[in-house]
C-alpha cells in the first residue's frame, strides 16, 4: 500500500498573487513532466504524464463563491 500525501496550499492573497501562483503551475506543466512544491522545507517532485483529466467548477451563492481546478490522472 502507498503512503498519501496530501500538501495544502491555503492562504489568503490578492488577486494578482493567485493568478501568478497558477500561471506558474500552468508554465511548468507546459514545459515539463512534473511539478515541484515544497512541504515543510523539503522538495516534492510530482510527475505528470501527457495526459491529464482537468476539471473547472464554479460554485455561486450565498457569501461565498468558489472556482475549484482540479487535474487528476
């Protein structure tokens, strides 16, 4: 059995901030086969195969609304 690790990502930010964050994901999965995050101080390499299942929801009501991205494979 594999161990799950799971690294979250939450803080608030300004706009521009989160759309940097993501256009640097975007850049990475565009030029390579992995993606790196750090986890307390250490390096997480993820690789990504050629092809990815993305999904795009958009949630609107009430005080909060939510757009989630998520690529699975």
């Amino acid at each position: 059995m594999s161990e799950l690790l799971e690294i979250d990502e939450t803080g608030r930010m300004s706009r521009e901030e989160a759309a940097a964050k993501l256009r640097a994901l975007a850049d990475a999965l565009a030029r390579h086969n992995s993606v790196e995050m750090v986890k307390n101080g250490h390096r997480i390499t993820v690789e990504v195969p050629d092809e990815v299942q993305l999904k795009v929801e958009v949630e609107i009501g009430g005080d909060e609304n939510e757009l989630e991205i998520e690529l699975t494979w």
